[in-house]
C-alpha cells in the first residue's frame, strides 16, 4: 500500500476543529443553513453558521447513525426518507452526538434563526421546521425551480425575490441592518474559496492524480462550513499548493493505476475507508465525483451579488434535469479521462441518486463509458451489502482490464 499522504490534512482538523468550538462560544448569533445556501448571506448579518447535514454526514462516518435513526423512526420520520434527516433527528432526540465527544459542545448550537434552500430536496424544509417547531425560532426558506435543462433569468428573478424576501427575518434574528457591501465581501471570499477549492478537485485530471474521491469527501469540510470566510479561503490555498507541488514532481495516491473511474453520487459515509482501500487494490484510482464538486460555485459575482448567488445555487448539479446532468458527466469523463463510471444508488437519497431512470445505459451508449450502479447508502448500512458490492466492483474493474488489453 503507497505511504502517499496529504500533509495539508493536519491543518484541515485543526480548521474544522476550531469552527465547531467557536460554535460554543455564544459569542454570535446562530443560524443553521442547508449545505448549499444561502450561506453567504447569513454570515453578511455576522451569524456563526451550523449545518445539519455536514453533522448527518459526521453521524455516518462515525457509524452512530444507525444508534439515533429507530429514534426518528419512532415519532413517525420514515426509515426511508433521507438518513441524514433521521440520524439528526434521532441524535437529537436522544442528546448525544460526537460533537459532544471530538469538540466538547453540549450538542448542537441554539438556533436564533434557520434558514434553507430546496435546490438540493424537499426534505430539508420538513427537516429544518422539526428544529424551528422545537425551539420556536425564525424559519426562512427558498424554493427554487426544478429539474431544469437551462436556468433563464426568469428562474434567477425568482430566486432573487425570494433571497430578498428574507432579510426582514435575518436583521429581527440577528439586531442588524441588511448591509449591501458586507454581503459583496462575503461572496467575494466565497467565490475565491470555491475557485481554489475547484482547482484542487482539478489537480487529479493528472494522470498520477494526487486527490482521490475519498480524500475529497474529508477536504471539502472547510468550503461546506466556512464558506463566506477568509479561513477557508487560506486553507485550500495551502493545500493547492501541496498538490500542485505533488503533480509537478509526479506524487499521486495511487501511482500504478491502470484504471480511473467517476464515482456518482452520495459517499456511504460509513464505508469510506472500507472502498478506498478496494479500489486501491485492484489499481482504480476513484479521481473525480459529482458529490465533491457540488460545492463550485464559479457563478459568485461580488460586483453582482444577488443575481450571481441566485444563478449559482439553482445551477448546481443536483438541481437540474438528467439532460443537463448528462452534459455536465460527459465534460467531466473528457476532463479526466475517466474510464468507468459508478453510479450509488442511495436508497434514503433519492434526489442525488441518477442511476433510477435509465441515465447510466443513456449515458454508456453516448459516450462509451461502462457503467456500474451498486446499491447502499449514506448513513443507513442497513441498505448497504458489504459482500455483494465487493463481489460487483470487482468484477466490473477486471471488465474494464479487460476492455484496456484488447486494445
């Protein structure tokens, strides 16, 4: 096994590890906020940020999730509704989480606002009036259109009217006025912040790629929760020029792979170590995913801030129709030189499982490109065949072996 690693990976704990302390400080107003939006606006009104989903994610990579999800189950949350909603939910309930045991918080911070944004799912808005109903605080949200081949500026129009309608709640929540250059200072850093962080998902099309998939699901921490922030900016500025140093002197995480694959879709959070090492072993280096660069923005305009953040959240990849899907996977296979692809179809996921309508059979026949679909989840191992998926990931990688000796 290579002894390839990523030093930058030090700084990364120590980053996220100050933003979860700082979160229990009380020394700012709390707002929680989906993944993907509207991050940056928030943080214009000095709110401390807190995602839900990045600590579903911690719950499936701690593999506690399945302790706190019967939990959910029992005050009527479906066991087949996104994994990430009721292990949250669940560990909650049930006041333990691993916040309390990695950072020392008592649990999740108060909120005195939340906020979230539909372009990802419905599910978050029944997620977050949960937390809203419970400790009877503000809730602001945004509905943007769906499923779309092109976003016009109609559907940008919308969206702005809509992140405009919230800013009487934000200056109540946060006791400050809505400042116009503050917000232009936030999407500045952001935009910087996801450029370098865009850059670094590039740095693996090099043919001896110095990121993989799985390295990519730890490093995007900073831009999912710091976004907006000069922290993060300086984090994958640093760890930029770590891998651009590697790509130069020819250091890759797998330097005898025969194979590079796509991975579509969500991580099984609770799996990663387990697929890391399997495809390593058979020489398959995982150099790119839809999941790691959801978090692009590279429409943020500081000289054009409304319109740009609007363009920006309802552009992203799980927003849109599998016509648009499929254009953006074709760039991406050229772009990397992908020679397979793995669609996870994440049974609690559905609306960031593609592998459900006909896309990957679509998508080989077009471009060529073979296609596995392996069945699991993101937190719920449940839903998820340890066996089963090494027997199928083997196979298809010595299928694609295969293809390349015929050659």
């Amino acid at each position: 096994m290579s002894d390839y690693r990523i030093r930058t990976t030090d700084l990364m704990k120590e980053v996220m590890g100050d933003y979860f302390k700082g979160l229990g400080t009380g020394e700012k107003k709390i707002a929680w906020c989906t993944s993907v939006g509207p991050a940056e606006l928030l943080r214009s009104f000095g709110f401390e940020v807190y995602f839900p989903e990045n600590h579903g994610a911690l719950l499936g990579a701690t593999r506690t999730a399945m302790d706190h999800i019967p939990e959910a189950v029992k005050c009527g949350y479906s066991g087949h509704v996104c994994s990430y909603t009721t292990a949250d939910i669940g560990s909650f309930l049930r006041n333990e989480t691993p916040l309390q045991k990695h950072y020392g918080l008592k649990g999740a911070p108060r909120p005195d606002l939340i906020a979230y944004n539909t372009n990802q799912c419905r599910e978050v808005e029944d997620w977050f009036t949960f937390y809203a109903d419970h400790f009877n605080c503000p809730i602001v949200g945004i509905q943007p259109p769906r499923h779309l081949d092109e976003v016009t500026e109609d559907e940008v129009e919308l969206v702005v009217r809509q992140f405009k309608k919230m800013i009487p709640a934000l200056e109540l929540a946060s006791r400050q006025k809505f400042d116009i250059d503050r917000f232009k200072d936030v999407i500045r850093l952001s935009r910087e912040a996801t450029l370098l962080w865009q850059k670094v998902l590039k740095t693996s099309t090099a043919m001896n790629a110095p990121i993989s998939f799985f390295d990519g699901t730890i490093h995007m921490g900073p831009i999912v929760v710091l976004r907006g922030t000069q922290v993060a900016k300086d984090y994958y500025t640093e760890l930029l020029a770590e891998l651009e140093d590697n790509v130069a002197n020819g250091r890759g995480f797998l330097p005898n792979a025969t194979k590079r694959i796509f991975w579509e879709g969500m991580p099984i959070w609770g799996k990663l170590r387990m697929m890391s090492d399997l495809f390593a072993a058979n020489n398959a280096a995982v150099v790119a995913s839809t999941y790691c660069s959801s978090w692009v923005f590279d429409q943020f305009d500081e000289n054009d801030p409304w319109n740009s953040t609007a363009r920006a959240y309802t552009e992203i990849f799980i927003n849109r129709s599998e016509k648009a899907k499929m254009k953006m996977l074709k760039a991406w296979f050229d772009e990397y030189r992908i020679d397979g692809i793995v669609y996870h179809d994440s049974k609690t996921c559905f609306n960031n499982s593609n592998a459900k309508f006909g896309m990957p059979q679509r998508l080989s026949k077009e471009t060529g490109v073979p296609s596995l679909v392996i069945e699991g989840d993101l937190c719920d191992l449940r839903f998820f065949s340890e066996g089963q998926s090494i027997t199928k990931i083997e196979t298809f990688l010595e299928q694609l072996e295969d293809v390349r000796t015929t050659y």
